[in-house]
C-alpha cells in the first residue's frame, strides 16, 4: 500500500493554545504524525510500502478550487503581518470574531484591513494557532493528501496520506479546529474534476467533518457521509445534525449520523453499515476516507470506545465497498495508541490480518527519514 508522508508537517509545532477556558498544551502536535509512520515502518514493507513516497507540489489551483483564494492569501503571510503590527509573540489568536449578529440590520461591509481583525474574520475558534511555519505544514499536507490520490487515479486500490495538521472542520472560507485547508476536500473535489464522476467523502473521525460537509452542501457530485459524537454535546457543536441533508443541488447528498457517548464497536460498526448502505446507493467511483481514530476508547478529546480490533473491523468493513480509497489522516489524540489504531483500519481495508506482523519487540525503534 502506498503511503505518503513529509517531515514539513513539524514546522506546524505550537507549544500553546487557548482550549476549554484554559491556556493549555496542543494536542494536535507533530509527534501524532511521527508515531503513525513509525507504525507503518515498523511493518516493514508486509503490509505498507517499506518507505513513504515523499509528496509532489500540485500548486495553488486545487485548493483554490475549494478554499476562497482570500482565505489562502491571509494565511499564506498573517503570522509574519501580526508580528509586524500587533506584537511579536509565538503563537497567533484572533480575538474578535466577526459574527453576524455584532451587524444586524446594518450594511454588509467588505472584510477588514488590519491582521487583527482579519484573524476574526477568517478563523472561527481559538485552538488553532498560527505559527510561523504554519502554511508551509498546511501546504505539504494538502500536497499529502493529492499526491495519494495520484496513486489511486493511477489505478492503486488504496493509498493513505500520513499528513498534518489535518483538515476536515476547515470550510471554504473559515478556518479552525486544528485545520488550515481541507485536506480531503481538495483531494475529493481533484479527483471528481478528473474522473468526471461521483466521490463519496466518508469521515470516520470522532468530531463532525463541518468544513467537509460545506464545501460540498450544494454540489450534487459529492457525498458527504459522516458518523460523529452527537454536536449537542461534541466539537464543533453548531454542525452535524441528522437533519442537515444537503442543498439545492446537493439535496439528498449529506448524510450525519450523531452517535452516543460510549458506543462501542459493535454498536459503532452498526452505524458505519448503515453509512455504508448510504454510499452504495449514491454509486460513487471512489472514496475519500477522512480517517481519525479519535474515537478510541481512551483518546483524550473523544468519548466513544472502539478498541484496535475494532479499528480493523472498521477497515474490513468499509474495504466491502470494493471501491479505490483515498485515506487522508484526521485526529486521534491518544499518541500510545494513534499508530497501532491507524494501522489496524488500513490492514483493514488492505485485507490483511491484524495480528499477523505485530514486530517482535526486540526490534528496536524503526527508522525514521
Ligand atoms: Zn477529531
């Protein structure tokens, strides 16, 4: 199986962000990235290729094909504007946020010219700081994610992005939790440009994909099909609702399905067929597979309880598609487990036996390029 990975994802490397009233240490971090290749490495080229193919520069025009080109300006330099004409400092935050409800009644106005307030017009949440090397990581993550889709268009079955900060709450014009630009968007919106047909995005991770879901609201030619923790109680609480099917041409397309606190996998997998069923009737050629393992039993930010094995029941469930897959990484927080629980949903999908190549354990710690 083909997968892709670039240490650029490190230069994403915030020490602070501002999460549940507290100033607190990020969890979306590069050692989450780190500790899934070396899983992978650590299978030595049974299962996974035996060294990851380093991402190619698809330019700017797929994710402006998504993303409001605006959007992609200001973050291209509004880390290095704020140290210029706020203040020096490390991490950037917006304060303010422009929400609709501060202008009522009042006429539209065009967006901001200061950083400042650019920050709260273009991000809507406060744990997704900016740093400097910020664009260049989400960059290479969206060149990740396109760079595996080359290999499934190319006629590979299967490929997986290994790439951070990851993507799916980004929408076409706001970015936040943890994401910069849609990853999997762009990889999905690529891929049914090229093949002139429908793709199905089927988000796995533990918090609804709302950035996913916006993009592609309206258009006719994705599905969006989502299993998350219930918003009335989970991130990013204002998406995510059975009720939101799609507009306009996209009517019909969206699918959520809000799962309760502590399912576990029997019950999960159950969820998962009937998202599966939903996918078989729109006939998609492929499937973009936004795959976070945040809803493991002991992550940090979930509160669902799937087990490895679980995980690779997921994969083998989901591989009955019999439909190419695009995987492009999304959460999962728990760093002693995030590789083993990706791992075992892409030996799923692969085919392959959980257990069969756990490396002895006196092996060593695998090589990391
Ligand atoms: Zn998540």
């Amino acid at each position: 199986m083909p997968w892709v990975y670039t240490a650029r994802h490190r230069h994403h490397d915030p020490q602070v962000e501002l999460d549940t009233s507290a100033l607190a240490s990020p969890r979306e971090v590069p050692a989450r990235i780190d500790a899934i290749a070396a899983a992978l490495l650590a299978d030595e080229g049974r299962t996974f290729g035996a060294e990851a193919q380093a991402p190619t520069d698809h330019g700017l025009a797929p994710i402006t094909a998504v993303h409001d080109p605006d959007l992609v300006t200001f973050l291209a330099d509004a880390w290095q504007r704020y140290q210029r004409e706020v203040r020096p400092v490390r991490e950037v935050v917006p304060d303010v946020f422009a929400m609709a409800g501060l202008r009522r009644g009042m006429p539209a106005t065009a967006p901001p010219a200061a950083v400042a307030a650019q920050l709260g017009w273009w991000c809507f949440e406060t744990t997704t700081p900016l740093v400097a090397g910020t664009y260049d990581a989400a960059r290479a993550a969206v060149d990740v994610a396109l760079t595996a889709a080359d290999e499934v268009l190319g006629g590979n079955p299967l490929a997986y992005a290994a790439g951070r900060p990851p993507g799916h709450h980004a929408t076409r014009s706001l970015y936040g939790g943890y994401c910069f630009f849609n990853n999997a968007a762009v990889a999905a919106a690529y891929a049914a440009a090229l093949t002139d047909g429908p793709v199905s995005v089927l988000d796995v991770d533990y918090h609804h994909g709302n950035g996913t879901q916006e993009v592609f609201y309206e258009r006719g030619d994705v599905q969006v099909v989502s299993l998350h923790g219930d918003p009335r109680r989970a991130y990013p609480f204002h998406t995510g609702f059975a009720d939101e099917v799609g507009g306009g041409r996209g009517r019909g397309t969206n699918h959520n399905y809000p799962l309760p606190a502590g399912l576990t996998d029997e019950g999960y997998l159950q969820a998962l067929g009937e998202a599966l069923a939903a996918i078989d009737r729109f006939a998609p050629g492929l499937i973009v597979l936004s795959l976070g393992v945040d809803t493991a039993a002991t992550d940090p930010l979930g509160d669902l309880g799937l087990t490895t094995a679980g995980f690779h029941a997921m994969g083998a469930l989901i591989a009955q598609c019999g439909l190419p897959l695009i995987v492009v990484q999304e959460g999962g927080y728990d760093l002693s487990r995030i590789g083993a629980d990706t791992a075992a949903v892409l030996r799923g999908l692969r085919g392959a036996a959980e257990t069969a190549h756990t490396p002895e354990p006196s092996a060593g710690p695998p090589p990391l390029g």
